[in-house]
C-alpha cells in the first residue's frame, strides 16, 4: 500500500495532481519531513533509471532560474552524485530541491512508463486513480 507521499508524488509526476499544488502541500509540512520527501525523491529518480542526457534534457523543463543550486548541482555533477547533494541543501534550498527532483522524477518516469510499462503496467504507483 503506498503512502500519502508516495501518491502525492507520484500524481503529480503522472500530471493527475499540479507541481503548484503538490507545492502547497510541501511548504505545509516541516523541514524533516521535507527532507523525508526528498530522500524519498531521490530513491524515486534512482529506480527510474535516468541516463544522464534525460537529467540534462530535463533539468530545461525545471520551471526554476538556471543559477539555483539545484540545478547548478546536476548540471555540474553526475545526477547520482547530484541528487545526494540536493538533498542536504539548506532548509531555505529545500521547496527549490523538491521542484528540481520532482521535475527530473517526472519526466524519468514518464519514460519508463512509455517504454517498459506500455502496455501491461503492475506497478501500484503506475495505477493511480
């Protein structure tokens, strides 16, 4: 069964919930927990199996300046290496870390699901409604 956050994520990766509103929800939580989610991001990013020229393509759709650490992070290092530093920005780095893996979670999973999900998905997290 897939937690709150799991299906909050994974709706708005799937375009079924807003970044916007998948926002509110995030500044609404403690910074903890925030890093929680981002870990969780993280994990998300990992197990889409990006390659690297998908981060790079996809970091253009972050809806961010090109100068916010974030996105200097992966443009500067590996994605894997990236998204760890990401993740242990500061608290007031923290709503522009979620944008920026979220972003990347979303279009590596779009991806994914194109290719290998196509047709006869299982995944919990795929079959949301």
């Amino acid at each position: 069964m897939l937690s709150e956050e799991e299906i909050i994520i994974n709706k708005i990766a799937q375009g079924k919930l807003s970044l916007d509103d998948g926002l509110k929800w995030f500044k609404n939580i403690d910074s903890t927990e925030q890093r929680n989610i981002l870990a969780c991001l993280r994990l998300y990013l990992e197990q889409s199996h990006p390659e690297q020229q998908l981060i790079d393509d996809s970091l253009e759709m972050v809806s961010l300046k090109f100068s916010v650490k974030p996105i200097l992070l992966f443009k500067t290092h590996p994605y894997k290496i990236a998204a760890i530093y990401v993740c242990d920005l500061s608290d007031n780095e923290l709503e522009e870390s979620f944008i920026t893996l979220l972003t990347l979670f979303k279009y590596a999973d779009t991806r994914r699901r194109e290719l290998f999900c196509k047709s006869s998905c299982t995944h919990e997290w795929h079959n949301l409604s």
